[in-house]
C-alpha cells in the first residue's frame, strides 16, 4: 500500500510539471502579458522596456519557466502583481473556507440524496421513484446561480432569517454564526450534489439488487432490512465514494458560481479575480492548487477503495 | 440517407408519445421561434428609459424593467440567440474535434489511443467553469471566445462516446467484411463505423446542449461571458442580483427561462438514452452486426 501510495504520488509530478509549463507558456502567450499589467495602462514605450528588463520578461521563455519552477520548488510562487501579497499566503487564505464549504456541501447531498436513491431504488418506477427521479432531474437542471438567488430571496430578503451575503467564519470559532453564513451556500450546492448522488446510487442499488448474492441472502431468510442495509448497501457504495470524491475535488475551483452567488471568499473567486485582473503569478498559483487537491482527492477516494472492498488490492 | 431520415422521424414519433419530452420539444421551439424571428416582434432590447427603471411586470412590460429602463422580456428574447447560438456553435465544435479523437482512438487503440485520451484526461482534470475562464483571460471577453471556451469543454464527451462505441464495433463481421475487401482506415471509420454510432452521438449532442447553455449562462453571470450590451440570461442574472430587494422578479423570470430551457434539454436527452437503451436491449440476443 505504501509503495503503491508513492508511486501515484510519483505519478502527479510529470502530471504538474506539464500543466504548470501550459499554463505558464499560456500566460506568456497572451498579447501584452505580465508586462502590459505591471506597467499599467498609460505606461510609455520607455516604461514598458524598462518593466521587462527589470522583471526578466525578455529572457527566453524557458529560462524564465525554470527560474520560476526553481522557486516553486521552494514553495515560492511569488507576488500578486495587486496586492503585493505572496500568492502561496492569499491561497492559504482561502483554501479553508473552500473546503468547509465544500464538506458542508456534500454533507446536505447525502442527507438529501441518499434517503432519496434508496426511497426509489426499493420499488423502481414505482410513483415515488418518478417523483424522486424528478426531483434529481430539477436538482441537476436548475443553475446553482439562479437556486442560490431564489433562497436569498425567500430566506434573507422576505424572511430576513439568514445573510444574503456569507462570510468565512472557521466552524470550531463560532459554530452558529458560521452556520448561519454557510447555511445556503451549502444548501444551494448541496440541492446539485444531491441530484448527482440520486441518480447514480439508485442506478447502482438497482443493479446490485439483481444480484445473485441478493437472492442468496433473500432465500436464506435474511431480513428485508438488513438485506438492502447491509449486503446492497455496501456493494453500491463502491461507485458511490467516486461520485463523492469526485464531487469534493470538483468544489476546491469548480464552486466559484456558488462563491461567486454569496460572495463567499473561498478560492473559486480569488481565482476570477485573478483573471480579471489579470493577475498572472495568482493565476497559475490558484490553478496548481487546485490541480493538486483535485490529485490528492482522486489518490484518497482509491485508497478508500481498499478499504470498502478488501478484493481490491494495490501493489 | 433516406434510412437516417426515417430514423429520425421515427425517434421524433415516439419522443413526442410521451408528455415530458412533448412538452420540453415544444417549448424549446417557442424559444427557437423566438430567437429566430426577435426582430419582426415589436421588442427592442437596447430602448433606455430611465424614468422607467426597476418597474415591476406589467400590462406593457411583461417581465418588468431594468435598471435602465429596457424591458427585459425584449432581452430574454434577445438572450435567447446569444444562449442558442453559443450552444449550437459550441456543440458543433467539440463534435468536429471531439468525434475524430474518439474514432481514431477506438480504432487503433495503440499508442495513438493512449496519447489521445491523456490529452483528454488533461481537459478533464480542470473544472468546465475554469478551463473556460482561463480561456477566455487569454482570448480575451467576446462571443467567439465564449462559444471556443465551452465548445472545447465539451469535446471529452464526444470522444469518450465515440471510442467506447468504436471499440465495441470494431471487431464485429460486418467491420471485417468491409476490411477483407480492401476498405482503409479512412474509409472504415468514416463509412462504415460513423453511421453505426450516430444515434448516442445525437443524444451527446442534445446532452451538451443543455451544459453548454448553463456554461454560458454561468460565464456571463461571472461576468467574463458575451460583453454588454449583447443581451444574455446569465448576464441579467448578474444585474438582478443587485436588485433583489428593489425588484425581485428582475433576476427571477430570465432565471426562470433558462432553468427551463436547460430542464428540456435535459428531459429530451433522457428520454432518447431511454428509448435507445430499450432498443438495445431488444436487439441484444439477435444479431447486432448489421446496420440499423
């Protein structure tokens, strides 16, 4: 297992050194680029030579990819061309409040979706299975965008219950107060999520329930309950824990819409910030961050794997 | 051909058999229409009327006015071309790339097959939304830019359908008969197996159409999408949000649009997988070589 864990971990390096000289050959490819932002709008001919001197830009592309790679390596990935902040504290900013995000997220998918997948799976089309079914079509259809805006509009606008805008506040700080700005965030994501998860545990359950182990257990006298809570249950899981982990490394960036809907600080949003303002050192640091955790989450979810299924093995 | 057609009507008989799928078919036709023909309707999306502004529904503006006054029924229409025609061109260009990948993948898959699925698993590793907006910083903000960004987006899809089918059928007697006879590479990925996957091919495509709408809608609402003033659904939503306490029904019925615009997508997509899945299962059991 250990030597299986480095060698993924291995794996991510070719992986990250490839999408962070895209990215930077990207960046680098763009008229104008880091100096047009350094100089500023009105800047003269003069300043802008003066700028790519001094900043190094008219040194070959690769020799500046690996003066930079060099300090990355360090864990250096410079300043933002705005703030003058070093990007690695701005992300580490953020990265906390993106994952309680997330976490409360995918905590309101499986209170929703999991009840649900099995409601439906137990009797296949059946009118409650459609009425489900339905309900996971709306939750996947309905833009997080324009959910987020109909629960401001009930919740902070008519009922003035909850915050229309949320801020980070750490849960084990002030559990309320961090409840209250995280509530509909995490519904508004968590409602998608719960579709997702719907869907794909009801396809599962309902397959795994055609099984000859299920017939088994049945012709053994098995409980109703315990066969669909037990031996279903846990077969189905399997395909389950992917859809979640990957759901989890899709919110690290891919919750910007949501972040963006109650302008929740996390690190979806410094990243549009970072491109709209052209912020490139921000840029290319926020996107191998979130290449990273997006690795780790997919590295986590197979060991998970070993550990549901002991047939799965990892040498 | 002429069999592709009556496939074709065939698929639109039974689609239309049911409720749910008539129903998206026939709204997604009235935004079609309207689309279409916005300028013989007496609607103008970019009249400014300040004295005019934030008004709520009414006789004369049905979905209200904006905070300049414009009346945002004339914009929903007018968002509609820029929401469709962002679909259309994106579904069109991550079928013309995505499809050749999945073909020539399926077919060799040798080395060939290997290369090309990295460079998918690389598109997949990134969120849509931040591939996107990568993109777009690059390109910088404009339809076209929009319309490349999600059309990329959508290639893996494509080219994950078509070498999965392909390397199903690759191996099957009617593939090796047009082999045996002298067919090429060419000729066998285009003529023979081509016509043989079409059907989850259209299905991808209505599929895509829904994600490329909500993909756009969402750019623009992050404000990085089409440029005002060009009207979209996803950049009224940004607006409206601002208004929420002053006008609520601004940000809600354009909202609204393209909720169910993406929901009949969707509908009619699943409902397709469904009958194609159900042919299949009848067919399995009898042969599947020859073309159906």
């Amino acid at each position: 297992m250990t030597a299986y864990v480095l060698r993924r971990l291995a794996q991510m390096l070719p992986v990250l050194l490839i999408a962070s000289f895209a990215i930077f050959a990207m960046i680098h490819a763009v008229p104008g680029g880091p100096v047009a932002v350094i100089a500023g709008e009105n800047a003269t001919a003069e300043e802008i030579a003066e700028v790519t001197r001094r900043f190094g830009f008219d040194r070959p592309m690769l020799v500046q990819y690996a003066d930079w790679l060099g300090r990355a390596l360090t864990g250096d990935f410079g300043l933002s061309l705005h703030s003058r902040q070093s990007v690695l504290q701005l992300i580490g900013e953020r990265l906390p409040a993106t994952l309680q995000l997330a976490l409360a997220a995918i905590l309101v998918a499986l209170v929703i979706g999991i009840p649900v997948a099995v409601a439906s799976a137990v009797r296949p089309n059946s009118w409650l299975d459609r009425l489900l079914s339905g309900w996971s079509a709306l939750a996947l259809g309905v833009p997080t965008f324009w959910l987020g805006i109909l629960l401001i509009l009930l919740f902070a606008v008519e009922l003035r219950w909850l915050p229309s805008a949320s801020r980070y506040v750490p849960l084990w700080q002030s559990p309320l107060e961090a409840l209250r700005s995280l509530a509909l965030p995490a519904l508004t994501l968590g409602v998608y999520v719960s579709g997702v998860l719907g869907r794909f545990l009801r396809a599962s359950l309902i397959s795994e329930a055609r099984a000859d182990y299920v017939r088994t257990a049945r012709a053994k006298g098995v409980p109703e309950q315990r066969v669909v809570g037990l031996h279903i249950m846990r077969n189905a899981l399997l395909p389950f824990v992917t859809i979640v982990g990957l759901m989890m490394a899709h919110f690290i960036g891919g919750a910007v819409v949501t972040e963006a809907v109650f302008t929740y600080p996390g690190l979806g949003r410094l990243l549009i910030q970072a491109i709209t303002t052209r912020d490139y050192p921000l840029i290319q640091g926020c996107i191998l961050v979130i290449l990273i955790a997006y690795m780790l989450i997919n590295l986590a979810v197979d060991m998970l794997y070993a550990w549901i299924d002991p047939r799965i093995e990892y040498r | 051909m002429k069999e592709a057609l009556a496939a074709l009507t065939s698929l639109l008989r039974r689609l239309l058999a049911r409720r749910g799928p008539a129903l998206s078919l026939a709204f997604l036709a009235l935004v079609a229409l309207a689309a279409i023909f916005a300028g013989l309707l007496p609607l103008d999306p970019l009249a400014q009327s300040i004295a005019d502004s934030l008004k709520p529904p009414s006789a004369e503006a049905w979905f209200g006015t904006d905070e300049l006054g414009r009346d945002i029924l004339s914009r929903v229409v007018y968002g509609a071309r820029t929401s469709l025609v962002t679909a259309f061109g994106a579904v069109l260009i991550a079928a013309l790339v995505g499809i050749p990948v999945g073909l020539v993948a399926g077919f060799y898959g040798d080395w060939r097959d290997s290369l090309l699925m990295r460079c998918i698993d690389v598109l997949l590793a990134l969120p849509n939304i931040l591939f996107a907006m990568a993109l777009i910083a690059v390109l910088g903000r404009s339809q076209g830019a929009a319309l490349i960004a999600v059309g990329i987006a959508g290639i893996p899809g494509f080219a994950r359908i078509a070498r999965a089918q392909v390397m199903a059928l690759r191996q099957l007697d009617f593939v090796m008969a047009v082999r045996s006879f002298g067919g090429g590479p060419g000729y066998i990925m285009l003529r023979t197996l081509l016509p043989n996957i079409l059907s989850p091919l259209v299905v991808q495509a209505i599929v895509l159409a829904s994600i490329a709408i909500l993909l756009e809608a969402a750019l623009a609402f992050l404000g990085v999408g089409v440029p005002p003033p060009t009207p979209s659904w996803g950049e009224m939503l940004r607006t409206g949000k601002s208004y929420l306490y002053e006008a609520p029904t601004y940000a809600v019925l354009p909202g609204l649009v393209l909720t169910l615009t993406i929901l009949s997508f969707d509908t009619i997509g699943r409902a397709l997988t469904a009958i194609l899945d159900r042919d299949e299962t009848n067919a399995s059991g009898a042969t599947i070589g020859g073309r159906r």
